[in-house]
C-alpha cells in the first residue's frame, strides 16, 4: 500500500492534494504509518545523498586513475612482456616524468603492494646480478692465464674457417658471453660455442678453486639466479596487470590508450 501510494505521488504531480488528504487521515487512523514514512525518506535521502558522493568521487579521481593506467600500467605491461628477468623493469619507465612517476608508483604501491614489492625485488635482483656479473667478467678479463686460453680457441676457430679479424679482439667478447649471455660476433659463431663453451665453462669453474674472490663470484651469481627464477613467471604478472587496468577502467570509465593490451593478453 505504501509503495503504491509513493509511486502514485510520485508520478502524478496533480493528485499531491488529494493524496495530501488521503494520507493525513490515513495516518491519524494509523499512526505507526507515519514512522515508517519518516523511517523510508531518511534512508531514500542516505542513499540518494551516498550515490551522489560516490559519483562525485569517481569524477575526482577518474582523471588520476587514468594517468594511473596509461601512464605506468600499460608501460609496466609492455616493459615486463620484453624485459622481465633479463633487465630493470622500472629503469623502463625513465620516460615519465620523475615526480609524476613517484607519485603513480606510490599510488601503485599502496593499493597493490603484491604487485609493486615483486617489481622492486625482481629489480634489486638484477642490480645485485648485473653487478655481480661485471666483476665477474673484469676478474677473468685481468687473469693473463684465462685471456691466453680463450685466445688460443679463438685462433684455432679463425683458422679453422679462414677467417681475417683479429682473435684477440674478440677476447672481451667471449669472457662477457661466458658470463651474461647473448650472441658472438664472429663468424661461425655457433660452431665456435659449440666446440669451446664447455670448455671456458669448466675453466672459470676451476679457477674459482684457485682464486677465492673468483669463487665468490661465482657462488653469489648462482644464488641470485636461484632467486630471480623463483619470483613469479612473466604471464603471471602480466595477467595481474591487465585485470587490475580493466577493474579501474571499468569502475572509473577510463579511456584506454591503448585498449589491446588489456583486452587482448
């Protein structure tokens, strides 16, 4: 009866008089009505005055979340897809703005600190890593008796294949693929890793017998290789950032910049 009588004030303006009347005497025949009333109004008025307000939210923060999603998390997408754990991801991101970067990254942190806290790690392992690796390779590039062994597989393979460059120019580049990774540039290159890699491999090992600070090295570039494979696999993260974009895309009706890398993973 309530509902009926609200819905008829509601819509027909011209009746609010005879209405006025009807529910006057209604209500002096049941007084209770009047509670119930008073009772249904507040809690229209909490709940009018509540969509409001968070509408009136959503409009203030839309334009920061947006900054939020195409500023860092569609980059971090992008940059974790082609770099993670091989390079520092937030380094990547050296295109925005410093102040404005701090100020997304924190926002970033605080409503997702799972995500943030394994972006800092990943990074602190390959900052500890790349570290590690490079004196590594300054350690065997200085040791006179490892630069004449990996000089010698150099000439055999440059007069294997007849090649013309020097061999001992590309000394350097060996020591560093031996310890990062990557591709020779010489020719052959392939034929060359397959007949000595093992080889230098087994060497470096053996001088980490005889050179403590070698060894190291050595020991601390397998721990934190142990620890970068144990974080979290790329897919993974990537799933968590492309459902955290479009939650905030959806709750705030943000225009994507580049929607595909949300809708299409």
């Amino acid at each position: 009866m309530i509902i009926v009588v609200l819905l008829a004030f509601l819509l027909f303006p011209e009746l609010w008089l005879s209405m006025g009347i009807i529910i006057d005497t209604f209500m002096k025949e049941h007084p209770w009505i009047a509670g119930v009333l008073h009772l249904t109004a507040s809690l229209l008025l909490i709940y009018v005055t509540y969509k409001h307000m968070r509408e009136a939210r959503k409009q203030r923060l839309r334009s920061l979340y947006s900054q939020l999603v195409n500023m860092l998390i569609l980059p971090l997408i992008d940059i974790i897809d082609q770099s993670w754990k091989r390079t520092n991801i937030k380094y990547g991101l050296r295109a925005i703005h410093g102040s404005v970067f701090l100020i997304l990254w924190d926002i970033l942190a605080h409503e997702q600190p799972g995500i943030s806290n394994v972006i800092v790690e990943h990074d602190d392992i390959i900052e500890q890593l790349e570290e590690a690796r490079s004196n590594l390779i300054n350690k065997l590039n200085s040791n006179r008796e490892f630069r004449e062994i990996v000089l010698r597989t150099l000439v055999e393979h440059f007069i294997s294949y007849g090649l013309e460059s020097r061999p001992e120019s590309y000394i350097y580049d060996v020591i560093c693929y031996l310890i990062r990774g990557g591709e020779l540039r010489f020719g052959y290159n392939h034929e060359y890793c397959e007949k000595y890699e093992n080889q230098l491999r087994e060497t470096v090992k053996e001088l980490g017998t005889r050179e403590e600070s070698i060894e190291e090295l050595i020991m601390k570039i397998e721990h934190l290789e142990r620890k970068l494979a144990e974080l979290p696999e790329k897919q993974e993260v990537l799933n968590k950032l492309r459902s955290l974009a479009g939650g905030y895309t959806k709750e705030y009706g943000i225009i994507l910049q580049q929607p595909e890398k949300v809708l299409y993973p």
